[in-house]
C-alpha cells in the first residue's frame, strides 16, 4: 500500500494501530480523514495532493499511531496474548527440559524472556507489564510443582536452593515489566506534542 | 549554545503550554480538530502550528481525562466530523491553569528582568 494517496497514507496509519481497541482506531481514522480532507480544501488542494505535497510533510503513519497507543493502550485480546505468550516463554525456562533434552537452555529462555517483559511493560505500559509478568511468574511456579511432583513422587527432584531460586526469579520476573513502563510514562506524554 | 540544545528547549517550553491553550481555545466554543489548529495558528501568528497527528492524540488523552467532551456530527456532504467541548471539569481546569499561568508568567518575568 503506497504512501500516495490519503487512502494509502490513512491505510498504512491503520497498520500501525494495530492492536488499539478496534471502535476507537474507527473513530481515530474518521477524524483524520476529515482533517487532511479540510486541510487540503483550505490550501486549494486534492487531499492525495496534500498528502504527497514535501513542503507540508504529514508525520510519519508509525509516528502518528504511536501516540494514539500511549493514549488508548492496547485491547484486551493483545493483552491476552502478550500473556500467553509470555506464559509459553516462562514455560520454557523452567530448568527441567534439559532433563529431557541435553541440549536446551532455559537460561537461554529465560533471558528471552526477561527481554520480553521489559519490552512489554514499554510497549503495553506498567499495568499490563507487571500483569504479564504475574501470570508468567504463577504459570512457571504451578508448572514446576506439577513436574517436580510428577517426576518424583516425594518431589525430590526440587532441592530448596534450587526452589528458593527459582521463587526469586519468579518474583523478579513480575517487576520487570513494571519498571520500564513506570519509567517510560514519564516523559512519554510530554514528547508526544511536536510542532511546524 | 548548541542550536540542538536551544530547540529542544524551545520545543519544551512550548509543549508545556499546548494543553492549556488547546483548553482555552476549546472553551470559547464548541470546535472541531482543524478548528483549533487554525485558531491556534492565527492567534499566535504562526508560533504555535500543531501537527495534526500531535493535535489529535492530544484532544484524545484530555477526552480521556475528562477535560473535554466530543460528539460526532454528520456534515451535508455525509461525512462525520468530531466536535470537542470543555467539560465542567476541562472549565475549572482551565480557569485554574490561567491562573497558574499567569504567576508562572509574572514571576518569571521578575526573574528574567532581575538577572539583567
């Protein structure tokens, strides 16, 4: 979809709300349209015209988008899935897949998903940072007791150093994605607002 | 001083008074979006020209806070358009911030004039 036209560019802003709840990317599009269409009739223009005119540049459809997402967030399916995911990730750096698998790392994973809750929480915001890491920390410590049960009927496989560390990162992993959005939305509302 | 360091402060300066003037010019009247980036425009001979993809998010977020309230009108052409108007709450807000502006400008003022 090329940037030529107001459909275009309106399409390409449309892409990049991805993941906004749905009647407010609706209403968001309107309101645009409506501008640009006023815009390029006060300047004696076509509205693709206006579009492709350099000296008047129309920000970026990612730039535009990614402030409506500071405004609105994201929608509860995208909420979802970031947990679902997150959870999948969590599953995989439980330190019993080597047992299983020489060669897997959930070090490795659990890295990955360090790097996921942090980019959560700026992307989605605190809230939904810290209520990922949540839901992966609780799935990972209700997975690991069901295994740690299953492969040895006393549980032996679980030492308490190995619990307690495991306790801990759990822990860590909620405030992950709680940081980074705290810190982000300082500045964030603030740098929205730019100028001719 | 670094021409990057003075338009950042610039930039600064103005993006701590757009809310209030997006009030302000809001409440002499019900408006829509480029209602407002014309009004701002020509009442500040151009120092304040607001992109509309910063405008709009910006209208979005003072909705959301409860500043403003939008309706959707039907034009004669069929097409939709977004009115904003202050809400009680965006009134006594914005009375308030004229206040505060005001001091904020008084002061600095004596500040300013009292380094010369």
């Amino acid at each position: 979809m090329t940037q030529n036209s107001l459909d275009g560019y309106l399409g390409k802003v449309n892409m990049h709300l991805l993941g906004i709840p749905s009647d407010a990317r609706a209403g968001i599009l309107a309101e645009l349209r409506d501008h640009m269409e006023v815009q390029a009739s006060e300047v004696g223009t076509t509205p693709d015209s206006y579009i492709m005119d350099r000296t008047i540049k129309p920000e970026s459809p990612k730039k535009v988008a990614k402030r409506y997402k500071g405004v609105y967030g994201y929608s509860n399916l995208f909420k979802v899935l970031f947990a679902i995911v997150g959870i999948i990730l969590g599953i995989a750096t439980i330190p019993v897949w080597e047992l299983v698998s020489p060669g897997f790392s959930s070090s490795f994973w659990l890295l990955v998903l360090i790097v996921y809750l942090y980019w959560v929480g700026t992307r989605a915001g605190k809230r939904v940072g810290f209520a990922v890491g949540l839901a992966v920390a609780l799935s990972r410590l209700v997975l690991l007791s069901i295994i740690a049960t299953a492969l040895t009927p006393q549980g032996a496989i679980l030492d308490s150093g190995l619990a307690f560390a495991f306790g801990l990162t759990s822990l860590i992993l909620v405030f992950i994605g709680f940081i980074p959005g705290e810190a982000r939305k300082k500045w964030k509302e603030r740098a929205e607002i730019e100028f001719r | 001083m670094k021409k990057s360091i003075r338009d950042e402060w610039i930039r600064e300066m103005k993006r701590g008074s757009v809310q209030l003037l997006i009030l302000a010019t809001i409440g002499k009247g019900k408006k829509y979006g480029f209602q407002i980036v014309k009004e701002l425009g020509e009442l500040s001979s151009g120092y304040f020209a607001l992109k509309e993809g910063t405008l709009y998010p910006a209208l979005h977020r003072l909705e959301k806070r409860g500043y403003l309230l939008s309706e959707w009108v039907t034009q004669s052409s069929g097409n939709p358009r977004k009115y904003y108007s202050l809400t009680p709450d965006g009134t006594d807000t914005l009375s308030k911030a004229k206040d505060e502006w005001k001091l904020l400008v008084e002061r600095s003022n004596d500040v300013l004039e009292g380094s010369e």
